[in-house]
C-alpha cells in the first residue's frame, strides 16, 4: 500500500510539473486546465502552483471595481483593445455570480467582451465567486499567478461588483480603478466609507448622461484621479491609460525620502489618499 501511495505521488508530481511547463510555455489550453484545477481544490494544484511561483514575470494587474451598471467590463474592452494597439498580451478573469443551477460562471462579462474572442493574444476567463465575498473567485490570486507565468504581460480583473465591501481586489491588484455612473447622489457618501477607499483611480462612465458634471465635480473634492468616460465609444479612455501608467510609475518607483523645511522627512512617492 505504502509503495503504491508512493508511486501515485510521484505521478501527481509528475503531472503537475508537466502542466507547469506547457503553462510556462504561454499553451492556452494548459492555462484553462490550471486554473480548472486551482478553481475545484483539486489535489494537484499546490503542487501546480509550487511548480509555477518561481518563474513569475510580474505581470502589470490592473483591478476594475464598482457597482453593476456603470459599465466596468466597457471599460475593460477598451482598456484590451488599447494594450493590444500597444502590441502587449492581455489576460482577463472576469469575476460573476455563480450560476444556481452549475454553480459556474454566467459568463456575462465574457459574452459582452467578445470583440476579442478571436485575438490569440488575449485571453479571457470567467470565474465564479462560489459563495466567496469580498468582490472576488477563491482563486483568483491563483489564477493572476497562471496568467503572469503563461507571460500575460496586463492582466485585467473585473470584480463582481455589488457593494462598498468588495475590497479584496486591492490585495492582488497593483492599480484599482472603480467605474461609478452620474447621477449617484447620497450613494458617494457610503462609497467613500468602502469601495472608494481602496482605489486609486475612480472612473466616472456615462460622461454624456445627465448629472455627469455634478458627479465629476463632488468627486474631485475628495480624491485625486478622477476621469470622466464615454466607454461605449472610447471617449477619455486614452487619459485612463495615462493615469494607469503613471500610478504604475510611480507604485514600482522606489521610495525617496528628503527633508521639508521643518526638517521633517516626507515620501516624495507617496501617493495623496484617496
């Protein structure tokens, strides 16, 4: 019993490692595989994941937040199209609710993003939550790591999206946007006890509905990186990019310290809070 416990070991390590390296090799089909593994606790995905972690590329991750409606996985379409005019590879793992009857992904997201079906340098993933909160699939983290070992150089993530606490994008994404919509009202103040906190640079879409002005302006008296977007044709889409590279720019910078003229010191890096 021992010699055969042993023996299936030594297969489980031998599959991982196999799957690791068609990963490592960018094959898409062992990626989806991967993360199948990883999403179902299978057995083998430590073994997959340990094969993988010291190989990572550090891929740029890139969270898109807010609430259902405002038009995050627009947003995301374009942020895809805009990387792949830059010639960059781009990974997806859009976040939804689980089906009732599956408990799968409904694949929302991935239907609306389907102008990309087709492009070999984009990948797109649906994942579900599988009654895990905080915005995010249980294995996403996981998941970000297959992506940047098949060498995704962006990996974009769409979370769920349902409330002020879905805030753990923010521990696996280097810059969280939040795409809010005009016209939100007394609903600002409750975002900014939650899900504005922990982003970096907050989206107003919908630019050309009413109430978009009101909207941009009470935002831009409490946080910094406010941007107003037409998605649906791209409008302001090109200074969305700028802001994510800049944050990205100056998030990997290392931190410089100098003197203020009350010889305090001050991070010159340091981003203002949102």
């Amino acid at each position: 019993m021992g010699m055969l416990m042993r023996a299936r070991t030594r297969k489980d390590m031998d599959d991982a490692n196999v799957l690791a390296a068609q990963v490592k090799a960018g094959n898409v089909r062992a990626v989806s595989r991967a993360i199948t593994l990883l999403e179902d606790q299978d057995p083998d995905g430590p073994a997959i994941l340990r094969a993988l972690e010291p190989v990572l590329h550090r891929s740029a991750v890139i969270g898109v937040t807010g609430y259902p409606g405002a038009g995050k996985s627009t947003v995301i379409d374009q942020l895809v199209t805009a990387y792949r005019r830059q010639g960059k590879t781009v990974g997806v793992l859009a976040i939804d609710i689980s089906s009732p009857r599956t408990g799968g992904a409904l694949l929302g997201d991935r239907i609306r993003m389907r102008t990309h079906a087709l492009d070999m340098g984009v990948y797109i993933r649906s994942m579900a939550t599988r009654g895990h909160r905080g915005g995010l699939a249980r294995a996403a983290r996981e998941a970000v790591t297959v992506l940047d070992v098949a060498g995704f150089e962006i990996i974009l993530i769409e979370t769920i999206g349902v409330g002020q606490g879905d805030v753990d994008i923010l521990d696996v994404a280097d810059t969280v946007l939040a795409v809010v919509a005009p016209g939100l009202g007394d609903h600002i103040q409750a975002m900014k006890a939650g899900l504005l906190e922990v982003t970096h640079i907050i989206v107003v879409n919908k630019a050309d509905h009413a109430g978009a002005e009101a909207t941009l302006r009470d935002l831009r008296e409490w946080y910094p990186h406010v941007l107003g977007t037409v998605a649906m044709d791209g409008t302001g889409m090109s200074d969305v990019l700028t802001a994510i590279t800049a944050h990205q720019q100056v998030a990997s910078a290392p931190e410089k310290v100098s003197s203020n003229s009350d010889g305090e010191k001050s991070m010159m890096n340091r981003e203002p809070p949102c």
